[in-house]
C-alpha cells in the first residue's frame, strides 16, 4: 500500500523499466498526493500494450526514464478530492491513456481531447505540476477525474482492462465509419492482424452484424478467428492466392499491424471508394504505394485511441453486447517473460493482464 510523507506526495512501489534493455524491476517511487480534482485508484489490473513494449525500449525516442509502464488500469477508487462529483470510494473505475490536455483548445472543448496538442500520456510524459507521470505497473494511481471512466458492473476488472486502449482504439475508426450504428447496413469489414487490438476489431464489427474478414500473416490464427472469435472469412497476407480471391471485396480494412509492412496489398482487398485506418503503430514507415490508391479511389488515414466520451460511449457498448478482451493473466514476476513474448508475437492470446493487486502483496 501507499503511504503519505510530509511533503505532500506518497510513496508507491511499482514495477519501471530504467534503460533501454527494457528490463522490468520492482522500483519504489513518489507520487502527488491526492487533489481537490483528483481520483486515488487502487489498482487491480493493467493492460500490457504493444506501446508499452515501444517506450520501455525507447523505440520511439521519448521515453523518460526510470519508466513505470501501463495504460490500460482497472481498479477501486480509495480517495476522491473535494470538487469530484463523478465518482465515490469503493466504485470500480478504469483510467487509459490520457493524464492531461490542456482543456482550452478546439479539440478538448470539442471533446476529442486525445488530439490536443498539450495531450499527456498516463506514463512517461509531464503533467501539468511538472511531474513526470507514471503508468499502471503500480499499486495506487491518482489520476484528474476528467480521465477516468466507470467499468459497468457485468464487466469483469481483469478482462475489462485491456478496453481502456486496445478496446476504445478500434471502437473510434468504425464508429466514425458509422459501422457501429444500430440499424447500420452490413458491411464487409477487413481487420488486419490479429492481437490485442485485432481481435477487439472483430468482436465490435460482429456484434453488429457485419461480414468480417481476418487478415493476417499466421495461418494458425485460422482456427481462432473463425470458431472462438466469429470471423466469417481468413486470408493469409503470405498466400498471393488468397489475396487476389479476395482483391476488390471489402468496404473497410483496421490495419492493426505493428511490425513494418506495405499497406498496398490490404488496399486492393478494397471496394472501390474504400477505406483503410490506420490505429498500430510501427517503428519503421509503413509504404504507401500510389497506384492502388489512385485506381481505387481509396482513403487512407489513421486513428488514436479516443477521447474520455467516446469511452464511456464504448464501455456502454461492451455492457449492452458483453464484449471483453481475451486475456490471459500474469503475475509481476512474469511481466519480462510477458514482453518477451509480446515481442516475439508468440501465439498471445489475444492480450496480457498483470495481476497488480497480487504482485502488490508481496512487494515490499
């Protein structure tokens, strides 16, 4: 557990990478002490994203060190400050991406905070009294109320996690399609890759009776697509075969894809007038050929995560329909293994959860 020191801050023990080996070790830090506008969350679940793996080696050049990584939280609210109306002790509550926009531009008063230029993220960035922020590979966090969300009551905490990022990331690009309209018109819907964020891609384009097409460059993911997941059709990226049977067949592709890669291919799957997002997030550039693009009439354009309503939106959508993450749980003594993993992209199905709430037990 937290506990308070004199100058305002808590000290916390958490689990932070401190270079780019990425090494994940037990690190005891200081967070703010509880604000008139902030919500102390004991945590009991995080996430692990493929971001995470990103910053915690610096792949993309703006990690802070030591890093306490995590940003897909669920967990019990122990103290609320005095202007929180939203939230009491004891609810169960869910904290994501965003740490702090600057609440003033056209997109946060617009609510589409996560594309405010002064957005700051749940780790390794800075929040507004200067400090660096730390992410949910932690026990506690205290997090501004304008960035927490309620996790409806059916949906269980562990499963419930992994939709503060990879759910909300592919709920924005088809909700902005409109596919996710309740009396939308079935369309025949592409979701490259088939991960953490994939997966989720899959069960909110069934859920509303779309026809649903995995993409992906492992045949053994086959099987799961169809019978645990619902996918009505499986093209291996690898097989020209299978591309070509399938060339000119889609209204709309999630490209989830992480590793580097060409989208050209995935744009000829497309109807004429088609559209592929773009939500993974890759180190290298992703090559954009112009001839698939030209000759289609296709579009192009990406995603990131979504704003504090659109998740709320989201959660209620998982309530109505019963959509969680696939997961498979670790301890804190598994987290390196976890990201060895993550990758190598062996076979996980579809996205880790770190038991924070065991491994906090045994912290010291």
């Amino acid at each position: 557990m937290a506990e308070e020191t004199p100058n305002h801050t808590q000290i916390v023990s958490g689990w932070a990478a401190h270079d780019t080996s990425g090494f994940i070790t037990p690190y005891v830090f200081k967070r703010r002490e509880n604000g008139i506008d902030d919500v102390t969350i004991q945590i009991l679940y995080c996430g692990m994203c493929h971001t995470d793996l990103h910053f915690i080696k610096n792949e993309w050049n703006s990690t802070i060190y030591p890093i306490v990584p995590g940003h897909e939280i669920t967990g019990i609210v122990t103290k609320v400050g005095s202007n929180v109306t939203k939230f009491k002790i004891g609810d169960k509550v869910g904290v994501g991406c965003l740490a702090a926009t600057c609440l003033e531009c056209e997109h946060c008063k617009d609510s589409q905070e996560n594309y405010c230029d002064q957005l700051q993220l749940t780790y390794s960035n800075i929040f507004w009294d200067g400090s660096i922020t730390y992410g949910g590979y932690s026990d506690i966090i205290v997090s501004d109320q304008r960035y927490v969300v309620h996790i409806p009551d059916n949906l269980p905490m562990d499963a419930a996690a992994p939709l503060l990022c990879a759910g909300i990331t592919t709920y924005c690009p088809l909700k902005n399609e409109g596919l996710l309209e309740k009396d939308s018109f079935p369309k025949r819907v592409g979701v490259v890759g088939l991960g953490g964020l994939g997966h989720m891609a899959v069960k909110f384009a069934k859920a509303f009776g779309h026809h649903v097409t995995v993409i992906s460059t492992s045949p053994s993911k086959e099987l799961d697509a169809k019978q645990q997941l619902g996918a009505d059709d499986f093209v291996l990226s690898t097989n020209p075969e299978q591309m070509q049977a399938r060339r000119k067949t889609l209204d709309f592709i999630v490209n989830t894809a992480t590793a580097s890669h060409s989208i050209g291919p995935f744009l000829e799957l497309l109807k004429v007038n088609g559209t592929l997002v773009v939500v993974g997030l890759p180190v290298n550039p992703i090559g954009l050929p112009p001839f698939p693009l030209a000759f289609g009439k296709r579009v192009v354009k990406g995603s990131l995560i979504g704003s504090i309503k659109e998740t709320e939106e989201m959660l209620e959508v998982c309530r109505k329909h019963n959509i969680v993450s696939d997961i498979e749980i670790i301890q804190t003594t598994q987290i390196n293994e976890a990201f060895k993993r993550l990758e190598s992209n062996d076979n996980v199905k579809y996205r880790f959860v770190v038991d924070i709430a065991a491994g906090g037990q045994k912290h010291a």
